[in-house]
C-alpha cells in the first residue's frame, strides 16, 4: 500500500469532504478525504479563533495518522491556500499539486493577496466586518447555479462560516519540486476565466485542465474529474525525476476542454 500513490482531498471555504463523496467509486487510488474544524455532525474545534497554521495543523495530524508515504494534494478553491502549506511540511513525500479553481498565492502571500488593488482591500474589508459566510442566496446564486436542488440543499445545510485568518493571513508557503496541474472551470461565478489563468500562472501549472462547470465540478461531473486525477497520477514520473521538477519547462503544458 505505502508504494501506491495517495490522493488527499482538501475542500475549499465553508464545504466539508461530502463534496468529494461522487468521485470516489472513480478513483483508482487510496483516498484520505479531510476536514476543516467544525464541519457539520462533527463538532470539535471551533474555527472563529483559528490561525492559517491551525488549519494546516490540524490536517497535517490527520495525514501522518494515515500510512501512506506518497501522496498527491488536491485542494479546491481557498483550501488551496492551506494545501499548500500541508504540501511544503510533507516535503518529497508529496508528488503532485492539483489545484481546482483556487487562489495561489506568490512569495508566500494570503489569499487576499491574489486579487489587484483595489480589490483586494475591499475583500478584505468585507471579510473584517461581514464575515465568511455569505447569504444562502449569494451561495445559491454564485456557488451552486449549476448543481441539483437536491446538492443545492445539501451546500447550504452543511456551508460553516470560517476563520477570517483563513483569508488573511499569509501561507509563507510555496510549491516545489512536485507536478502540477491546475484545473480551470469555466462557467465559474466565484472565480473568473482570466483570475484562474493568473493563478495557473501563479502556481506555474505544468498542466492546465478545462472544465466546463461552475465552482464545484466534483458535485457536476465527479467521473470525469476521477478521469483526469487518474491520469495525473498515472503520467507522475519515477521519484528520483520527480526531484528534479521546477516551472513549466519540464513537462508539457496541455490544455484540454471537457464537456458537460
């Protein structure tokens, strides 16, 4: 089991590792799906006092419990953020990054960093004194315009108000010596086009994947987000080439279209 390659999931702001629940029966790997602090039916550790670094913390504990000696992260939307962090603590050990319509972050900045002036004072003045979980009809409108009722239901049941830290404080993290790939979602409200392909560049995206979908493809087309996570891992190369990984001149840069 420790020579196979993992998969360790990382939800995105206010969600919880049900989002990931389709994809599993599609996956050809050992899965570790984790969990922010005070998901629903879980209880635990409050999240309004909490440090970037306690997120991380608490998802790092969660992984060396797990007896898997590599692995690949992937991390959607702000989950990005504490993903990475997680990916410089295991070091060599992590042999990929996939990101999923997320911020990146360079030199170590916030996810308030990923946006231009004057954007990113507004954020995070809204943050500062609106708080982190928005109305469920902004969350219906932006996040789940494309899902079921049913799904739609279950986003808004489960959706848990964050850390602000989670959004302003720096991750002093960055990502090396790992494949990466970044997914694209195209018909995304929260994110848009041209701020996705800043962030694939950002992250140096040695792969950049399009998916015609909404912020969430996991709950739209699981199977065909396990499709191309298996293929991520199948085209990984040997551990000692792995090493060796830095920018985009070392695998081919691809794009490819999914359809709905």
């Amino acid at each position: 089991m420790e020579n196979k390659i993992g998969i360790v999931f990382i939800h995105g702001a206010g969600l919880g590792s049900f989002i990931w629940d389709e994809l599993k029966p599609h996956l050809l790997h050992r899965v570790l799906m984790l969990d922010f602090p005070n998901r629903i039916n879980r209880g635990g550790i409050a999240t309004t006092h909490l440090h970037l670094g306690d997120y991380a913390g608490l998802l790092i504990k969660r992984i060396e419990k797990w007896n898997q000696k590599r692995f690949i992260i992937v991390a959607h939307s702000a989950g990005a953020c504490v993903g990475m962090k997680v990916a410089q603590h295991f070091g060599s050990r992590v042999q990929g990054f996939v990101a999923i319509s997320a911020p990146i972050p360079i030199n170590g900045g916030s996810f308030i960093s990923c946006f231009p002036f004057p954007k990113n004072i507004l954020n995070g003045l809204l943050i500062r004194f609106m708080g982190t979980r928005p109305p469920n009809s902004l969350i219906v409108r932006r996040l789940c315009h494309d899902l079921s009722p049913e799904k739609t239901k279950k986003v808004l049941t489960a959706y848990t108000a964050e850390s602000k830290a989670l959004f302003l404080e720096r991750t002093n993290a960055k990502l090396f010596n790992m494949a990466t790939l970044y997914i694209q979602t195209t018909r995304d409200k929260i994110f848009s086009k041209e701020f996705q392909e800043k962030m694939a560049n950002n992250m140096m995206a040695q792969e950049i994947v399009s998916m015609k979908t909404g912020h969430l493809p996991m709950l739209t087309m699981p199977q065909k987000l396990a499709e191309i996570l298996n293929e991520f891992i199948e085209q990984l190369p040997p551990p000692k080439i792995q090493r060796g990984l830095n920018g985009r001149g070392t695998r081919n840069k691809k794009e490819i279209e999914t359809e709905g």
